[in-house]
C-alpha cells in the first residue's frame, strides 16, 4: 500500500514540477548532436532533432498526466450524472438511457476516439473531446447500478416521502453511497486515459508539435527505431508506467473498501 502510494506521489510530483527540474529546454534544437547516445550532458540522449529527451519526458509528464485527469474526471461527471439519471427517472428514462449507453458502448472506445479526432482535426481541445466523450458509459452502468440498489431503502424512501427533490435525494443519499466505486472506477479510467492520450498523439491526432507528449515522442522516434531504439524505449516506458503504478493503486483501493464493506 504505501509503495503504491510513494509511486503515485511519484508522478504526481512529476506532473506538476517536471518542466521546473528539466535540465534543457524541451525544445532547444542542437542538430550537431542529434541521435546523441545516453551521457553526462544528455542523461536519456537526444531525438532526432538534438532536443534533450529527459527534458521532453519531463515536461511530457504534464501533458500526459494532466490531461488523463481532466479527461477521467471529465467522463466521471458526465457517467455518474447519466447513471443517476437512469436510477431515479423512472422504468421509462431508466430504459432510455441506458440504451443510449449501450449504444456507445458498443463501439471500442479508441476507434470512437480517433474517429472523433480525425473529424474535428488534431490539438489539445480535440483530444480532450474525444476521449471525454467516449469515456463515461462505464460510470453510467456503476452509478445506476448503485443507484439501483439505494432506490428501496428506507431513509430513501422516507426522503421521498418528505418531498426532497430527486437533486438533493441524489446529493445527500446517493453520491456518498456512490464516490466508493466511482473512485476505483476513476483509477482504471485515468490509466486508460493515459493510453490514449498516448494513441492519439502516436496517431498525430494529440498534442501537437513542438509540444512534448509522450505519443508525440513515440511518433518522432518511429523513423529511427532501427538506428536508436532507446528514443521509443524512454517514452514508452513512461507510459507503461504510469498505466500500472495507477492499475495497483486501483487494485488496492478496491480491496481497502471492499475490507470497509465487510467489517462489522
């Protein structure tokens, strides 16, 4: 647990002060030593273009991380007020809505995603809708299952019986209720989100140019796989992770509430 924890904190801290203990400037060109191997004046090496690409990583992090969280906490919002929606609407809204989610599940999240994107065009805004969107049927079905579940028992029954509106029923009954599952839920989204952020940018579709992202760096260093592997090494790596420092932390929480629902 604490492990998991320090990890988290890990990239956390280097989310938000990254770019401030970068040693180079990210986008500093230095064409005489492009494709630098690892060393004392470039920790990682440089990419194609003799930019430094610890530094890159670095602020990377930002983009990456940064974005996961809006993203995941974006698809939280709008899957826990569907999901609430469904639960307390009635047979008919309960119905309709979640066909309309079934619907979007229907379709593999990242295709959505890139076909969004490659609608409206690449850039941070872009990226943000497309996963955004495609990201919170998975909130809808928790929160109306939870929803669900509440919707008979007895201080919710009273609460209606008193003329509480269903708004402050779903504010004092059902959301504390709720934020338990919805943060387990939220870890495994945040690392999903990370994966895609960095598909997109892979894709040409993320941040762009010359902004570094971990995506972004994993496309720059597809021409020179064969000649310096070790520029998709750093940034995939990064992201593998990233993706499972967030997936155990996940793992864990879920077992600490899954231990408070059983204890006496």
């Amino acid at each position: 647990m604490r492990s998991v924890i320090l990890l988290i904190g890990v990239l956390v801290a280097l989310a938000t002060l990254g770019p401030l203990i970068a040693p180079h400037d990210p986008a500093a060109i230095n064409l005489p030593n492009r494709l630098s191997p690892p060393g004392p004046a470039w920790l990682l090496g440089t990419d194609a273009l003799g930019r430094d690409t610890l530094s890159r990583l670095l602020h990377g992090a930002r983009w990456s991380l940064g974005l996961a969280f809006v993203i995941s906490l974006m698809g939280a919002v709008i899957g826990t007020a569907v999901g609430l929606v469904a639960a307390l609407g009635g047979q008919t809204v309960d119905w309709a809505v979640m066909r309309v989610t079934d619907a979007f599940l229907a379709f593999p999240e990242l295709i959505a995603a890139v076909v969004i994107a490659g609608i409206l065009g690449g850039g941070v805004n872009s990226l943000i809708f497309a996963l955004g969107v495609t990201s919170w049927m998975r909130y809808a079905r928790v929160a109306r299952g939870v929803g669900l579940s509440l919707k008979s028992r007895g201080y919710v029954v009273q609460a209606r019986l008193a003329g509480m509106s269903p708004l402050a029923i779903a504010r004092w009954h059902y959301l504390p209720s709720l934020l338990p599952s919805l943060i387990v839920v939220w870890t495994g989204m945040f690392a999903r989100a990370i994966l895609g952020i960095s598909a997109l940018g892979f894709l040409g579709f993320g941040v762009q140019p010359p902004m570094a992202e971990w995506g972004t760096m994993l496309l720059d260093a597809r021409i020179h796989m064969r000649a310096n592997p070790l520029q998709m090494i750093w940034p995939g790596l990064a992201v593998v992770t990233c993706v499972l420092a967030i997936n155990l932390a996940g793992d864990v929480l879920r077992d600490a509430f899954a231990k408070t629902d059983t204890a006496p």
